[in-house]
C-alpha cells in the first residue's frame, strides 16, 4: 500500500490524526454535536446500590450500538445495576467519547475498534481496557450501479469513507492495496478516490453524484441502498468466519480498578441484552429503533431498518484477534505508527459472568492485562 507513495505522505497522515483524533467509530452523523447527558433514576427496589452511587456510560444512536441501545430501552442494565444510577451520554463519533473516557466524563463506553486502538496507544496503554464484546459486521461497499458494475471498476471512481483513519477508512485502504490500488493515505488520491465525507451527508452526495460510491457502516448502507444504490461488497465475506469486531465495551481504567463490582454487572446486562437479541429479533429491533428515536427525535425507516439490523451479529466476544489485524491495516496503510496493544483487554469479568451462564470463555489473542 505505501509502495511509492513516499514517507513523507505517511508522516502527514499520522500528523493529520494525531491532532485531530479522527481515529473515530462509525456512527451516524459524526460531525453533530454530542447530545447532553441523561439521567436515568436508580431502581432501588431491585437490589442494593454498588460500590459506586451513579455509572455514566456513552454510546452511539447507532444500530452498530444495538447492546447498550436494548440494553437500556429495556432496563437490563438497571437490572443488574440495583441501585446504583445509570447516566447516559450519547456520542456522534469516537473521539469525542474517548475525550469524555479519558477526562472521566464517561465510565463505560461502546466505541470501535480504531478510537479504542488509538486512545490505548497514545495514553501509553494507561486510559482504557476492552472489556466486552458487542457488535460484529454491519459494513458494506455500496456503489451506483449504473457506473461501478464490478469490482474490477473501481479505478478512477470516487468512493466516500466516514472519516480520515476511522474504521471503515482503514478497511477501504486496505482492500484497494490488495487489489493492486495505490492511494495517498493522507489526501485519499490516486487510483481510486477515497473521499472522507461525513455519514450524515453521504446520501446526499450520492445522490448529487459527487461521489460513485461508499464504504459506509449501517445504517449508512441501507439508506444509500434505498436511494439506489447495490451492495457490492459485504465486509464479512472478507473475514474468517465472517466476523470482525465493529463495537466493543470499554472501560476506563480507574473506573474498572475502583468499581469492577459496577463493571461486572454492567457487562451481564449486557450479555443479557445480547441473548435477548438473539432470542426475539424482531422485539429487539423495535427496542433499538425506540431508543434511536428516542435520542435523536427520529426513527428508522422500515426500508433502513429491517436490512441493516439483519446484517449485524450482536456478541460477547470481543473478537481481539481482528482488531490485532485492523491495527495491522492501519500501520500498513500509513495512518498509525505501530501501536503497542499489550494489556488493551481485560475480559477477566465478562469471562466470570459468562462461566456463571455456563458458557466458554472468550480469549484476548495475547492482548490480555497481566
């Protein structure tokens, strides 16, 4: 991938995120304004408060973030959480939750891979542990089909990522280098156009033809779809097995040293949010669409809704071994300078609650706290 293209290219690329923290997750209009926090009471008659009086846990309105939305429409984390208080943040995009994550404005968050992988780096492996497993798929390469047929038509078409170094940026550079493809990981030109263009306006610069196509998180893909676009390439068929981590459960480290008592019941609310996604579906996906409308005023349509919430696997295992490989993507690319991702996990209670359910412990591919 960065045959040809010069240092000096890659070293602007690392510059470029290194300031402004665009390692970010995926969600839904990334560049809108943070909502304020929400405070849910504490349901006191369900069991005694923990070590901490009050949990603030952020999250996306995003179906990628289908754990933390059910989870909470449908009060399992409360549950778990007897009486101690939930207080909920929503976030438009990863590095703005890592800001809070770090700053102590948040204590558990549901954050991608890329924003998790460069708040552990660059707080020297001191600011955060993954915790939990939650979402895998749910990313698609959608294009106008009446001007990309294939994918050997992809030279000299403009293709549209969320944002410069974020998730679905990475898996795009990565996969046009496989294809022979050469692009300048900093501007995004070169064979193929890769143009950072914001989720929230990417259907419209379809529609207008600024752009031919998108490698674009759901919901994203489906609205694109239901403008016209098709569905030309699944990122699951690109991973063993078809998974590949797009969500995870971070903790800060503090808070997981200070409250692991509030951190292990926050991860059975969420394990149990995960079965009861598997188990009814359809409630389910009510459930997360509720909550979406809830935080941001407006629903999913059905035509949106019901492919893009098929094409996410909902689970508890974190999958490290794909985010060690998604950070190998991005070095290879030029847009992170090889990270040292040694304790990024701590999955010594999601394994507790899951051996409590009788099911297998999950591993941490090495990555493990020792």
């Amino acid at each position: 991938m960065r045959r040809g293209l010069g240092r000096a290219a890659a070293r602007a690329a690392v510059a470029v995120l290194a300031v402004a923290g665009l390692l970010s997750s995926c969600g839904y209009g990334s560049r809108a304004h943070d909502r304020a926090p929400a405070v849910l009471p504490a349901a006191g008659t369900v069991g005694p408060k923990l070590s901490a009086d009050t949990v603030r846990i952020g999250y996306f309105a995003n179906l990628t973030h289908g754990t933390a939305l059910v989870g909470l429409q449908k009060g399992l984390f409360q549950k778990e959480l007897g009486g101690t208080a939930i207080r909920t943040q929503v976030f438009n995009a990863g590095p703005s939750a890592i800001e809070a994550l770090n700053a102590g404005a948040i204590d558990i968050g549901w954050i991608g891979p890329s924003p998790a992988i460069n708040g552990y780096a660059r707080s020297g492996g001191k600011a955060l542990r993954i915790v939990g497993g939650s979402a895998s798929g749910g990313v698609k390469l959608v294009v106008n089909p009446a001007r990309i047929a294939s994918l050997d038509n992809l030279r000299g078409k403009r293709i549209a990522t969320p944002q410069l170094g974020n998730t679905q940026d990475v898996a795009l550079l990565h996969y046009l280098a496989g294809r022979g493809h050469r692009v300048d990981p900093a501007s995004g030109a070169g064979d193929v156009a890769v143009v950072r263009t914001d989720n929230k306006v990417t259907p419209n610069a379809y529609t207008s033809g600024a752009v031919d196509g998108a490698w674009v998180p759901e919901p994203t893909a489906s609205r694109l779809v239901a403008l016209g676009a098709k569905v030309l390439l699944d990122e699951r068929s690109l991973w063993p097995d078809g998974r590949f981590v797009i969500t995870n459960i971070v903790v800060s480290q503090r808070f997981l040293a200070a409250h692991p008592d509030v951190v292990e019941a926050v991860l059975r609310g969420a394990v149990a949010a995960n079965a009861y996604i598997g188990a009814e579906p359809e409630r389910a996906k009510a459930d997360a669409d509720a909550r979406i409308r809830q935080d941001t005023g407006k629903a999913l349509p059905p035509e949106v809704l019901d492919p893009a919430w098929r094409s996410i696997e909902f689970l508890d295992d974190p999958l490290a071994g794909t985010l060690r490989a998604e950070a190998a993507h991005a070095v290879a690319a030029g847009l992170l300078e090889s990270p040292d991702l040694a304790g990024i996990y701590d999955l010594t209670l999601l394994n507790k609650v899951l051996k409590a359910a009788g099911r297998p412990a999950v591993p941490d591919a090495g990555l493990g706290a020792r």
